[in-house]
C-alpha cells in the first residue's frame, strides 16, 4: 500500500487505523488516509466495501471500534456527531437529503442551525453558497421538491456548507444523476477544492472521482487495497484495485498493487462497478 501523504500542508481531516462496524459485526479494518485543505480525496470501491460505514465513522453516527479520527489536528474520534460539525466536519448522506416542502433557501437557512448566526452573518453565508451555485439563487423561492435531480443535489451540498466547514464528506453525490449532470455536479466540487476546502469524495463512478480527485483510496472488503496521488497512478491500477478479480475474470492482466508497475491494456472501466 502506498501512502497518501503530501506536501500540501497539515490535514484538515486524518484517518488512523480506523475500525468500525454494526453492533458485533465489523466490515472496517485498518483504514487509514487523509484529507488536505483545498485537495480531493476519493474513496472509492465495490457495493458494500465499506465506503458509507467509514464516513458514517468519520461523522460520528458509527462508533470507532479501533484507530482515530482527527479534524484540524485535534482527536474527535469520541466527540458527538453535532460538535464534529461544530468542528469543522459537514456530511452529505447518500440520496437527496433535502426538505422537498421547504423552499430552497428555507432549506439552506436549516443547513446553518448549527451555528449562532447573526442574521448579517447569515446572509453572508447565503450569499456566499449563492456565489458557488447561482441556480440556488435562482430557485431561492421554489420548493426544493420542484428540482431536478442534480439541482437537489447541488442544494444538499449547498445545505452542507452553510455549517462553514473545513471537511466536507460527499457520498455517492453523483448517484442516480445523467451523465451531463454528474460533469457539472463533479466541477462544482472541483471548484469547491479550490476555494480551499478539504473534500472526501465517495463514488462508484471512478473516472468521475479521478479527473477531480489529488489523493485516491481504494477499500475492499472494509480493507484499503490501494492508495496514493491520483497523479503517480495508473487509472488501470486504481480501476482494478476496486474491481479486483472481476478484472481476471474479463480478461485484463492482472498485475501486484505497487505504484508504477502496472502495464495494463487501456480499457474504459468506468461508472458504476456492478
Ligand atoms: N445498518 C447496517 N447494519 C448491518 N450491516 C450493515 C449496515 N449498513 C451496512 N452494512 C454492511 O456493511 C458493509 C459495508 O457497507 P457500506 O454501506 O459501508 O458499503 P459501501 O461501500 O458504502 O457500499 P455501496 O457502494 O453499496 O454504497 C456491507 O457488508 C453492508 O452489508
Ligand atoms: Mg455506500
């Protein structure tokens, strides 16, 4: 396994060892990464590795059964899902969490109860997510079930960061969206990182990850089977890491997991693994 550590200053987000699971059941061992202000770090792997039970971890809604998680340095990994947002940490659950009856600003006005916001400071963090996505200023008054597929996404996520964050976690954001959408969806999070946001981005769709994506972790059976800059790796290594012995069974080499090493014939194996 190749680490995922680079000279791009501290970790607004790191993961040590991270463990976790459902009552007695474990399905997380052993998972370790980070997540650099203004960069990318794409989790991606097979239905059921383990990617929405190690952000349900980082979040708080699971408990650590081993390994640590710190935000900005310091240990959260026994703090409350609440004070982990108060920290710094948003999460955008898989599917559209929205309010469908609220209108979209009502519902991104929900998106800052967490925090005492002055109401010049509140419509200073309206107009800023307004700056990020102008389609949410557009819709402001209409009901966020009116949307389409990719506008509600783009509200959940728009939700999220009126919390102000440090570390925003997106699951599966690209999820049941057409392809035109998912492109404009993943450049909004692109620009995101830009703004200078840590971002650990969960998707099956892997070439959509790796063209934003710095850093990449691949879990496998709750394990990491490959991790390292998205800029040192081959898209086939990365691709075959998640497909693992899918791959023999199509006919691609197969090859050992060091970086650099593989010779794979170029073979599109994007969207969804299954
Ligand atoms: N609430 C739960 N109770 C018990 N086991 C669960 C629960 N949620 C998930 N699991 C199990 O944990 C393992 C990891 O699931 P998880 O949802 O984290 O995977 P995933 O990588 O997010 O999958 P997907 O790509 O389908 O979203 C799976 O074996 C799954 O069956
Ligand atoms: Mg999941």
């Amino acid at each position: 396994m190749t680490s995922s550590t680079s000279a791009v200053g501290a970790p607004s987000l790191e993961v040590r060892t991270l463990a976790t699971g459902y009552g007695d059941l474990q399905v997380v061992w052993d998972v370790s990464f980070a997540v650099h202000p203004g960069q990318i770090t794409a989790l991606v792997g097979r239905n059921g590795s383990g990617k929405t039970s190690t952000l349900r971890a980082i979040s708080g809604l699971n408990k650590l059964t081993g390994g640590s998680v710190h935000l900005l340095g310091e240990d959260a990994g026994t703090a409350g899902v609440a004070e982990r947002v108060h920290r710094g940490l948003a999460y955008v659950q898989e599917g559209k969490r929205v309010f469908r009856r609220l209108t979209v600003e009502q519902n991104l006005i929900l998106g800052a109860h967490t925090r005492r916001l002055s109401r010049t400071e509140l419509r200073d963090q309206l107009t800023g997510t307004y700056d990020l996505f102008p389609i949410l200023q557009e819709k402001s008054g209409a009901l966020a079930g009116s949307m389409s597929g990719g506008q509600q996404q783009m509200l959940a996520i728009g939700q999220a960061l009126m919390a102000k964050p440090q570390v925003l976690m997106l699951d599966e954001p690209s999820g049941g969206l057409a392809p035109a959408i998912v492109a404009e969806v993943m450049a909004r999070i692109g620009a995101l990182a830009d703004a200078g946001l840590g971002i650990l981005l969960v998707e099956q769709s892997i070439d959509a990850a790796l063209n934003i994506a710095h850093d990449v972790v691949v879990l496998d059976n709750g394990r990491v089977s490959f991790a390292g800059r998205v800029s040192e790796s081959h898209p086939d290594q990365i691709r075959e890491a998640v497909l693992g012995e899918y791959v023999g069974a199509i006919g691609l080499q197969r090859s050992n997991k060091a970086v650099g090493s593989v010779e794979t014939k170029e073979q599109d194996m994007g969207g969804r693994s299954h």
